[in-house]
C-alpha cells in the first residue's frame, strides 16, 4: 500500500529501506485493462493500494524564468503544466504528471519551493505567477 504521505507499506510494515521505495515509485503503472494501479518490475505486477495519489513531488526547480521542473519521487523530472494545479484539503498542492496521466502531490519542501511565486488572488486564494501569467488553483476534483 502507498499511504498519503508517500509511504510504501507491506504486511503492516512500513518499507523503510530509500532505495527499495524508489524503485517501487518507478514501477507504479496503471493496469491496463481495467486502469487500476500496479506495481510491475517488468517481469511480475501486483496491484497496489494507493491511499491518495500515486506519485509525490519532492522537489522543484527554475531551468529558465518561464517554468518549473518538477523532481518526482520515482526519480524522474519533468515540466510543470501550471493549468493542472490543484487544491486539496489541509492546503495540499497537487499537479498533473505523466502527460497528463498521473496526478502528484507536492511534499512540503516542493510546496514551499512554489511560495516565491504566488500571490494572493482577488478571492484571498493564490494565483502562481509564472512567465507574464497568473494560474489559478482548482479545487481537487473540479473539472473547472
């Protein structure tokens, strides 16, 4: 099981070895029958509970003024869509990955990296600034 904070578990046991964590982040796939998520090696898959999102953002970074990297916890990097941010409760951020077909959650230190670039919106809610452009924050779910 993947916990909402980023945590593999297994049996009740919390999988505490960094780099075995790592590799399972990059075997989650979706199933492609009936798209629920699995973890798969290549040569065997289980499905996988995941308590919130699949993939958490540890880091970001600013390659040029007009984007965002995003370091994702199953060690890739790719860049922000800013249209894809959203909200959730307890001032979560989160954002679309992976073409568009994952969602990540932003780890406290990713989120606190995106706080020179916010400004408070008409509405008291942030708006990230970023190449000339103001993005609004969704509400998680919303399809607006």
């Amino acid at each position: 099981m993947l916990d909402a904070v980023g945590r593999f578990w297994h049996d009740g046991a919390k999988v505490e070895h960094s780099r075995m964590a790592r590799a399972f982040f990059s075997w989650i796939q979706k199933h492609p029958d009936d798209g629920r998520y699995i973890l798969s090696n290549g040569y065997d898959w289980t499905y996988l509970t995941v308590e919130d999102v699949p993939l958490f953002i540890d880091a970001v970074s600013r390659p040029d003024e007009s984007s965002l990297l995003l370091h994702l916890s199953d060690g890739t990097q790719e860049l922000l869509d800013p249209e894809s941010l959203s909200s959730g409760p307890g001032n979560a951020t989160y954002a679309r990955v992976k073409d568009g077909q994952m969602e990540a959650r932003f780890r406290q230190e990713a989120q606190t990296g995106l706080m020179p670039l916010l400004e408070p919106g008409a509405d008291g809610d942030p708006w990230l600034q970023l190449a000339g452009r103001q993005y609004a924050f969704k509400r998680r779910g919303s399809q607006a």
